[in-house]
C-alpha cells in the first residue's frame, strides 16, 4: 500500500512522511475518523513506508524486499488484529485464524467497514470482537525481536470492539512497548475506546474526503456509469465507502432500504401481523446489523426530512431513495421527527445491551403505528 493510494488526506500524509524524517515516530498512535476516511489504507501506508529500505521524500520505492512483502500483507514484522466471532470450526479463534480472508479483503480493496467484514468471514448472527484471549497473542508476537524491519508494527482495526479485559491487559503494553514497536489503533468511534489507551496513544484525527479527491478516485475505477458520478460524490459527503456504495450498492444497503420501506408501510396500513413477522425476520441478522439497520434508519429519517424543505443540496440520497421518499417523506414533519430519531437511537442501544432483539424491533415496529400518524 502506497500513501498515492490513499484517496485524499494529502495533509496527514505529510505530517506522518515528515515523523519519519524527523524520527519522531510515536509509538502509539490513534487514527480516529469516521467511517470512509482512509485510515486503515493510511495505517498500512505509513507501516510499509517506515519499513521500506529505500523510501523516496514522499513514498515507498515499491521494490524493495520489504514492500514486496507489503504488497502481500506478509511481512513478519507487521501484525493485525481485528474484530472475528467464534466459530465451532476454530477452538477459541483469534485474529490470526482469520487472516487469510483478511489479506484478501483488504487487498482487494482497504476500504470497507465492519458490516462487509463480518459478511466476508460468514459471521450470519454473530458480533464481532476482539477477545480477550488475543491479549495473549499480541504479547508473544511483539515480545520478539523483528525479523527483518527496524520497527515492529500492530495494526488494531477498530479497538472499540476490544473486549474490557483485552483492552486492560493491554495498557502496560501500549504504554511501555519493547523497543522500537509501533501499535497503531483505528477507530471509528473514539470515545468507546476505554480512556486509559486513549491518554497513551497519540491522537491523529482523519477529517472527511474533500470532494476532488473522491471524484478523482472514482474516475479511476473501471466499468462504473460516470454520469453518475457526480451524485456519487455528493452523497458520500465525504465518506469514500458511501460514495462506492452508490455507484454499486452492496447486498446490505439494499436490504436495509427494503426492510425501512416494509416497516413504514406495514406502519401506515397497521399491519399487526405482518410487523410480528418482520421483527422475527430482523432478529435473526445479527447484532451489528441491527445497530446497522437502525443507523439506516436515522439516516432515512433525516434525508427524508429534508427532501420536504425543497433543499435538493442539503439531501444525501440515492435515485431509489429519492423515488420512494416523493410519497413518503410527506409523513415525516416537525411534530414527529423527534421522537423517530428517540426510537431508532433507543433501537441502537437496547441492541448493545443485548435485548432481546424480537422485542426491541417488535416494539420499534408498532411504536412506528403511532409516531407516522401524527
């Protein structure tokens, strides 16, 4: 991975060229950013660039012994963990036991988040996390020397999915690493990231994706309807997955977006039945989609309010969305809006204290009966 390779972010790419320059290469690092950002492609390009043995002022060479093996995601001295479930094929798996499918999903492509992840590796119902167990993994793989690089790095992908015991096992070690080993953490979600870690790891905050660069990187991809482009780019309001997803919407979009529409309908014709089997159906996608659905739904909610203010600039949605949003954004005004974002945001929490998901999206459902009434 290259820092070219990066969609955008052009100032952050210098400011980490230049702390290899200087020396001055902290030894744990917190990339925090929302989703689409780049920070996992930024992570591997600053990693294969501190190792390269022959880096030019503004990237890797591209041929040496070390960023050969970067190319592949194989060098001995880079390390990932990440979020996996337990599986009955694997006796208490950690991140190693997924890294196959881990090389391929982010070689084919760094950009992605944890929803595609999980459908990758057949998560079907199960969360993804980091155990506590990969507390122990970490420890062996760093308390040895390097193979071949000067540094040792440990990307963590998403350490808010760290497990309470992993992540205090692992503050001694982040605080006082042995020499010359670099942990770099990618969040998504900084402030689930327990404190503790947070104060000992330097901050590195990844803005939104300007425009140009979105609209270049889109240009550069093969097969893609290029008339379509420039709405590409203004829904993704600078989230580069967003922007790909428009162009070539993922199985999930179009799940959610399907799922959205049965519930308001069902909703709009009180349908009792019909929502008791749409909650059975919901309970059955796993945790992280449901969080997801729900987030679908925040978001369905407040584009479809906006489209009724006649602010096409202000409104973020796909041809399908916009279609279906002429005869149902109506039903979305000032004296229900609120309590949509209420029941979609309690949706989202009762999901992570792990409620029983039929209730929660049995109750969302018929709450909904109400709310789109008003």
């Amino acid at each position: 991975m290259f820092f070219k390779d990066v969609v955008g972010q052009e100032a952050l790419k210098k400011r980490l060229i230049q702390s290899v320059h200087d020396e001055r290469i902290s030894h744990a690092q917190l990339f925090s950013g929302p989703e689409g950002t780049g920070k996992l492609a930024m992570a591997i390009a600053y990693a294969q660039y501190i190792s390269c043995r022959n880096r030019t002022e503004t990237d890797s060479c591209g041929i040496c012994p070390s960023c050969h093996k970067y190319s592949k995601l194989a060098h001995p001295d880079l390390h990932f963990v990440f979020p996996i479930f337990n599986t009955p094929k694997i006796n208490k798996p950690v991140s190693d036991d997924f890294l196959p499918q881990w090389r391929e999903m982010v070689l084919n492509d760094p950009y992605f988040d944890l929803g595609s992840w999980l459908t990758f590796i057949e998560a079907e119902n199960a969360q993804g996390l980091i155990y506590e167990r990969e507390s122990d993994s970490i420890y062996k793989k760093l308390n040895l020397k390097s193979f071949e690089s000067e540094f040792k790095v440990m990307i963590i992908w998403l350490p808010e999915k760290m497990h309470t015991a992993c992540s205090n096992k692992l503050l001694k070690l982040i605080e006082e690493p042995p020499s010359k080993t670099l942990f770099i953490l990618i969040t998504e979600d900084e402030e689930d990231v327990i404190s503790t870690i947070r104060s000992r790891a330097q901050l590195v905050k990844f803005p939104f994706i300007d425009k140009d660069s979105i609209k270049d990187a889109l240009l550069k991809i093969d097969d893609i309807d290029r008339d379509l482009i420039a709405d590409a780019v203004h829904l993704a309001n600078g989230n580069y997955i967003k922007a790909k997803t428009y162009l070539n919407p993922g199985d999930d979009e179009q799940f959610y977006f399907q799922k959205f529409q049965e519930m308001m309908r069902q909703a709009y014709k009180r349908e009792v039945l019909e929502q008791i089997q749409w909650a059975e159906e919901m309970a059955k996608i796993g945790r992280d989609r449901q969080k997801a659905f729900f987030a679908f739904a925040l978001r369905m909610i407040r584009e479809y309010f906006v489209l009724n203010m006649k602010q096409s600039s202000l409104v973020y949605l796909n041809q399908k969305e916009k279609a279906w949003g002429k005869q149902f954004a109506p039903f979305i005004n000032e004296r229900n809006i609120v309590p949509f974002f209420n029941e979609f945001e309690k949706g989202i929490t009762h999901i992570s204290w792990n409620g029983n998901p039929r209730i929660i999206f049995l109750d969302t459902a018929l709450r909904m009966v109400r709310l789109i009434k008003r």
